[in-house]
C-alpha cells in the first residue's frame, strides 16, 4: 500500500466519525447557540446575539421555583439512593451466584422496564396514599430510578477489591464495621461518589415520572420545559436547555475523573 493510500485509510474511519459525532451534536449547538439570541421567538439563526434569555430565566420565579426544586430533591435523592444502593452492592456481593444473578435482576429492573410503564405503576401506587403532586413522592420515586445506578457503580468497584484485604483486617482483630469503614470503604469511595453523581443526574433531569405525579404541588424544571413547549415557546427554555447541558457535562465528567481515579486505584492494589 502507496504512502497516499495509507493516509486515506487513516483520514477515512475519522472523518467518518466526525461526521457521526457532528451529527449527534448538532441539535444540541443549535440550542445553544439560540440561547444566545436577540429575537423574541425561537429562530435560528439568530439575528443577534445577547444575554436576554439568561436575564429572563434568572429573574422569573416562575422559572428558578422548580429549578430550586428539582436541586433539592435531587440533593435528596443522592443521599437516600447512595446509602440504599451502597447497602444493596454490598449485599448482593455477599450472596451465592444463583441468588445474586436473581437480586441483582431485581434491583436493576428499572434500568430495563420502559419508563413509561414505571411511571404509570408509580403513579397509581403514589395516587392510594397521596403521594402525587408532593416533593417527597418525587423523591421516593426518583429514588427508585437511581438506585440501580449506585448499585452498578459500587458493584464494579467491588469486583475490584481483593477480598484478602477485608480478611487480613479480621484476621487482625477489626471488627466487620471497623473493616468496612477502614477497609472497603474508603477502597469503593470512588464508585459510590460515581453512584451519587449519576443519581443526582437522573433526579435532575427526570421527565416521565415527573409528567405523571408532580401534579400542580411539585413541579420540576424538566416538568416546567415541557409545559413551556407545550404553551408558549420562547427562547428561555433554550438558555435552560443550555445551562442543564452545561451542569450535566460538567456532572458527567467529574464522574468520569472519579473512574479513572478508581483504575489507578485497583491498578496499584494489583
């Protein structure tokens, strides 16, 4: 193979995935950029670029009430979905194979049932003890939806702990609360920090449910965009759109430094 042919076959496959990744991003850059707009409507592009929509956003109650309230509730979320998913990790780890594949199914399943069908089973679960339209049904429901997301991180990162330290730690007199505190903990740190992030991202920014028992009580921001595309659709809802991208990137990210610095961890215990 020519020198030229050999460039090509390495310009192809990248300019191929370019292409794909530019695609996938594009919808998301037009939000953006028509966040930045002048107009008074959605257009793009736009005529002229300002800080309207930002002022707009960030001076109307009626936009930062739900905003306040999807960030408390997702706050609680990371508390109650972390410890429950910590302990089920925890648990699960500890069961024969055959019980731990049938739990471990459990727990996840609402990573695989269609979230309309959650929604709706949570809604007329919720409505029989009037828990619709209250922030704390919204926190048990999207405790529900995050726990499988602690659960699988701190699962992976006890797959990778050596199981001899723990039992080095007994052997040695600690009791099994003084191991998991001094031992397993800070060891699986990072894999439930990892857990919380992502159960704070799936509070945050969780629709389905919301649509079904938020009622007029609790209304989420996600809850609150969907009725501002419904009824009004001016351009506030882009520089929302823009600031929830911006803080679930920056959410994404810290959880991907906090894998990689659960590697390097399991790479120096090997």
């Amino acid at each position: 193979m020519t020198g030229l042919g050999m460039m090509g076959a390495r310009i192809l496959p990248a300019t191929v995935v370019g292409l794909i990744l530019l695609f996938l991003a594009f919808p998301i850059l037009v939000v953006i950029v028509v966040s930045f707009s002048s107009a008074t409507y959605l257009t793009f592009p736009p005529p002229a670029f300002g800080l309207k929509w930002y002022d707009a956003y960030f001076g109307s109650a009626d936009w930062l009430r739900p905003t306040w309230l999807s960030i408390w509730v997702a706050a609680a979320v990371v508390v109650v979905a972390t410890l429950l998913g910590t302990l089920a990790a925890l648990g699960i780890a500890r069961l024969p194979r055959a019980a731990r594949v049938v739990v471990a199914g459990l727990v996840l399943s609402p990573l695989i049932v269609p979230g309309i069908v959650v929604a709706i089973g949570i809604y007329y679960a919720f409505a029989r003890y009037g828990l619709v339209g209250s922030p704390v049904g919204l926190i048990i429901a999207h405790t529900c939806l995050a726990v499988p997301f602690v659960v699988t991180s701190v699962s992976a990162s006890l797959a990778g702990i050596d199981p001899r330290l723990e039992q080095a730690a007994l052997s040695l007199g600690a009791t099994p609360r003084a191991t998991f505190f001094q031992v397993t903990l800070p060891l699986i740190r990072p894999g439930v920090l990892v857990g919380a992030l992502f159960a704070f991202i799936t509070s945050f920014d969780e629709l389905v449910v919301a649509l079904f028992i938020s009622g007029s009580g609790a209304v989420t921001l996600p809850r609150r965009m969907w009725d501002d595309l419904r009824f009004q659709i001016d351009p506030t809802i882009a520089a929302v759109s823009t600031l929830t991208i911006v803080l679930t990137v920056a959410l994404m990210w810290g959880a991907h430094l906090l894998r990689k610095h659960a590697e390097r961890q399991v790479t120096k215990q090997a």
